[in-house]
C-alpha cells in the first residue's frame, strides 16, 4: 500500500514561533514537495500565569492576544481560500491548531475549539511549572532544580493529564522532554519513558488518538525522531 505525503504539523505566520511565511506560500511549497495532504496547526499557549509571555498570536504583522479570537475568523478565511485554490491541484488543505496543554485551561481550549471548526486538535507538552522546557533559553531554569526522577514524574503525568481531557485528536512530539534535557542529564534521559509511556499509549488507542512522528529533532542535534 502506497502511504500518503502528509504534513500536520505546521505553523504559518499565525506562531509567534514560525517564520513569516503566508498559508499560500506554504500549500506553493508543499506541492513541489509532493505532498498531498497538509494541516496547519498555528501554535497557542494558554497558560495565564504566562500571559505576558506567550499568549499571543500574530495578526497583521502585530502581535495581539490569542484571547482576540479576529485571528480565527481571518485564519479561517485564509485556509478556506487555499483550501479551494489549491484542490484542483490535488492537494488537501485542512485547519488544526497545537494548543500547549496546561493544568486548569481546559475551559479556555474547549472555548477555542468548540467555536471553530477544526479539523485537527493538536495537544502538546511545552511547559511544566510555568517553564518552557521546549525554549533553550528558558528549559535550563527547569531541569537544574529537578532530579530525573522528577522531571519523569511530572512531564509523564501532566501527558496524561492532557490525554484523559479528550481535547485533542492526536499528540505532538511526546518526548519533547529530551530536546534540551538531555544537555542536563545527558544519555539517562533517553530511557525515563520506560515504564511511563506505556499506560498513556493505551489509554490514547482507546481514544482513537494519533500519535505524532516529528522529526524537528533533527534540526536541534538529536539522532532520533520525536519519539
């Protein structure tokens, strides 16, 4: 069986963490690369305590709160368009958002995806403690002051957390832990998710939830995809 070329994991000039690249000049690029499918996922953080620091989105160039849902409405506008224009090509066009789970904003992502009509819920682990462990300038403040065993405990159960919500339609990049953990505790935090993710997997198959394969790992150093 032949697999389709997909991509469901992108962020447009919607991220405050993506290039200034247009939903357009993504689909132009995903046809020389052979794709047939595309989702784009802008990137939201909805953490209060970190609300001056990254609950933004882009809108017109500026920066504005993710809270001042005019980005939907026009991102909405913006996939539908190219999702029209680029059919004919054979390319599938498709709306999703990563949403940066965090303990307590339940109602604030039910309130996003509930009111929109996504094809694709993306949950993701970014933060723990009101710590960006995903941030190379931020995740050091993280792992210094915890023990392996900790970090283990905490990013394992806050995953589960986000899985047993029932939000969201897949996960991304679920050892996000190692990106810059492992320059901390090096090599031993390669194997910290035995024993951990196990019970997690099964409760995600029982959902029906998808597991994402990321290869920005690459990108940063690492040998190995996530996960």
């Amino acid at each position: 069986m032949k697999l389709a070329r997909t991509d469901y994991h992108i962020h447009p000039n919607y991220s405050i963490d993506a290039s200034p690249v247009r939903v357009k000049d993504y689909c132009y690029r995903a046809l020389e690369l052979g794709l047939t499918e595309i989702c784009f996922t802008t990137h939201i953080e909805l953490d209060p305590v970190r609300r001056d620091i990254d609950n933004f989105v882009v809108l017109n160039g500026e920066r504005v709160s993710v809270y001042n849902y005019a980005w939907l409405d026009k991102y909405f506008v913006e996939i539908t368009q190219a999702r029209e224009e680029f059919r004919g090509d054979g390319l599938q066009v498709k709306a999703g958002i990563e949403v940066g789970y965090c303990q307590g904003c339940e109602k604030d992502i039910e309130k996003i995806i509930d009111n929109y009509p996504f094809d694709f819920v993306l949950g993701a682990i970014h933060c723990l403690d009101h710590i960006a462990i995903s941030s190379m300038k931020e995740s050091p403040r993280y792992f210094q002051l915890r023990s392996l065993s900790q970090v283990r405990k905490e990013y394992f159960s806050t995953l589960r957390e986000a899985v047993v919500t029932g939000l969201f339609d897949a996960l991304a990049h679920v050892d996000l832990y190692r990106r810059y953990g492992f320059r901390h505790f090096g090599p031993e935090i390669l194997t910290i998710h035995r024993g951990a993710i196990e019970p997690i997997f099964k409760e995600m198959v029982r959902r029906g939830m998808g597991l994402e394969i990321n290869t920005s790992s690459l990108r940063r150093g690492l040998q190995e995809f996530h996960p």
